[in-house]
C-alpha cells in the first residue's frame, strides 16, 4: 500500500546524512565518532539511517535494547551502544549475543554483570556521575567496581559521562565535568568517552577515544548557527501542501477558540498538517511556514489534521502549493522557538502517519 491521496512527507536526505556524520567527525580525527540513533534516528528511521552510514561508523547507540534488536533483525551488523543499559538480568545474556556495550550506571546492573554466566566479555561501559544527575555511579565507586572484574572485562572497560549543559559556550560546567571524570582513580589507564554533539563542537577538551554524536548528525544544532564550526544540511525536510484557500473579512476569526482575528482583509491557507502528525499544538500564532519562496505566519490553533496559515502576504498561492514546516528552507531551530521547545523534540515527535521520503543519493 504505497499510495498517498495526502502529500504531507517528511523527505530525509541520506546522503546529507552522511556527509555530516563525514564533517563532524573531522573535527574530532582522534576520536572514534559513534552515531547516536536512538527513538529511530531522532525521527529519521533506524534502519534507513544505519544503512547508510553503516561503512563510515565505528558503532551505533540506541537507548535500550529493544531499539538494537530492531537494527540485527534488519542486517545491521557494527556494535551497539545501549546507553540506560541492562533493564533486567536477561539483557546481558542478548548484550553477549548480539555484540551489544552495554551501559552500567547503577549497582543493580553490577550485580547482574557479576551474575551473568558465561561472563560478560563485550565493552563494558561504566558511566560516571560528574553532575548530570541522571545516571552514573559515583566517582568513589568506580574502583570497587573495577575490583569485582576479571582482567578480560577491564580491558575492556570505558569510562564515559554525559554533560548538562555543553550548549552553553559560557557556562564552566562542562570543564568541571571533564575534570571529574579524569579525578576517577587510574582514569587514565581506560578509555573514555564524554562528548555528545555540543561537547564535539563546542568543547575540542572533551574529545576522547569514543564521541557520541546525536543531534548535530541530523544537520540540526543544539547551538547557536553562527557558532558552528562547520557547514551542516538538514536532514529533515517537513513537507505538506495547501488544501484550502479562503478570502476573510476584517474581524473574522480563525480556527477553534477564535485565537486569531483578521485585523484587515485576509487569505487564509488551510494546509495538511496538525498535532497528530506531531506539529505541535501550542505553536504559536506567527510561527513561520515556507510558501513559495518566502514565510507566513500560523493563524489560529493546531488541529488534529491541519494547521491555518496567513497567506494574505505571499505573492502567489494556489490549492496545491507546497509548503515546508521546516527542513532546508526554515530552520527547524526556528520554528521550535515559536512552539517553546526544542529541535530534539520536533524530530522525535513527527508521527507514524506521516510517510518517510528517502533520497538515496
Ligand atoms: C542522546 C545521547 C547522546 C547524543 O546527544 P546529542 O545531544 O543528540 O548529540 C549522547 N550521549 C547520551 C548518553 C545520550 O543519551
């Protein structure tokens, strides 16, 4: 069943893809660069984005194993990063199967590693809490832990955190968590790992044997755009069309609860989109679409299935048209601002009824 009476798409470019994964990972050249595809790529699909980049990566990460069991079942065959690690004792016997690292980040999860028969022999990820206050152990907890392992599993040890606040260029956090993490006793003796994309592009300190890079992979950025240091495309392109077309008077409203009124004559384009495709309902009035070339603003509440847009600015619009919520000609940082959320949350959000278009090269 491949046909679409409605043109609404999420268009991702795979070959952008992987020329970001390309760009950002030249800006760490001693590190090994592992692609961050949990919650299906950031909304990207799983198994279309490991293919892709399944020749340039080292490994993959997803957050729990069901996620990686998706990716064997499709042929992926690289490592897999589990970052919240073990959720039950059975997840180290599948981890020892199916070449999955696993994460530990509490004594629960070493209490099943000590238990675990054959003995767990993958890389042993052991995260360290230096402030993110989320998951890890305590720095003063690590060498007990490193006690209890065989000399096979402490070769296989990496030492890894997660930073809280990498975007903000300002903020000393992020060298305080780096120096935490190097104050754990005989640090320097394993391999480490600290950067996700804001610590790969904003914090060259916090390279380390494996970065992990999510967001920035999917050409968004979890930093200001004129602090990049590199070209990045967006992946994503969110696309609908215009299925309604109408001249409204001054005064008149528009949409449920008669949010917006037309404080002069006005057209309004009702366009094939709303919050069960995952545009997000508390979008504001003036959250920009791209139409022809240029931008209007949302007028009027998100519905279910449509979204109301002043075109009575644009120069030419006709029932049809395509229009673009964000992607290649909006940027999605943008759009998020006007809806009090994030890029992150914007990808994952896109629903199951919106198809998936993949250009392959
Ligand atoms: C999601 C995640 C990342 C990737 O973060 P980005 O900001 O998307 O690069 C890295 N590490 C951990 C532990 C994560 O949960």
């Amino acid at each position: 069943m491949n046909y679409h009476s409605r043109k609404t798409c999420a268009i991702i470019n795979l070959p952008a893809l992987v020329s970001n994964y390309i760009n950002i990972a030249n800006l760490a050249p001693q590190s090994e660069t592992i692609a961050v595809i949990k919650a299906n790529a950031y909304g990207h699909g799983a198994i279309e984005v490991a293919q892709s980049l399944s020749q340039h990566v080292p490994a993959f990460a997803v957050a729990f194993i069901d996620e990686a069991l998706v990716l064997r079942a499709a042929g992926i065959t690289q490592p897999i990063l589990i970052l919240e690690g073990a959720l039950c004792q059975e997840d180290l016997a599948i981890a020892l199967k199916q070449n999955f690292w696993l994460m530990f980040h509490n004594l629960e999860q070493i209490t099943w590693l000590n238990k675990q028969i054959p003995p767990y022999s993958e890389k042993l990820w052991l995260k360290v809490e230096t402030g993110m206050n989320r998951l890890g152990l305590a720095p003063n907890q690590i060498d007990d832990i490193l006690a209890q392992l065989s000399s096979e599993q402490l070769q296989n040890i990496v030492l890894c955190t997660h930073f809280s606040n990498a975007e903000q260029l300002d903020n000393p956090k992020t060298l305080l968590q780096i120096k935490k993490l190097a104050q754990v006793n005989q640090a320097e003796l394993y391999k480490k790992s600290l950067a996700n994309s804001a610590g790969i592009l904003n914090w060259p300190e916090s390279h380390s044997d494996y970065n992990r890079l999510g967001i920035t992979l999917y050409g968004a950025t979890p930093i200001p755009t004129k602090n990049l240091p590199i070209k990045l495309t967006p992946v994503m392109t969110l696309q609908s069309t215009i299925i309604g077309l109408k001249q409204i008077n001054t005064g008149e409203s528009v949409g449920y609860g008669e949010k917006w009124q037309a404080s002069k004559p006005s057209i309004i384009a009702t366009i094939a989109i709303g919050y069960a495709d995952g545009y997000p309902r508390n979008a504001k009035a003036g959250t920009p679409v791209f139409i022809s070339g240029q931008l209007a603003p949302l007028a009027g509440r998100v519905s279910m299935d449509m979204i109301t847009v002043d075109v009575t600015d644009i120069d030419t619009v006709e029932l049809g048209d395509l229009v673009e919520l964000w992607g290649e000609n909006l940027p999605i940082e943008t759009v998020a601002m006007h809806m009090d959320t994030i890029n992150y949350e914007l990808l994952t959000r896109v629903s199951a009824r919106v198809p998936k278009k993949y250009i392959l090269a």
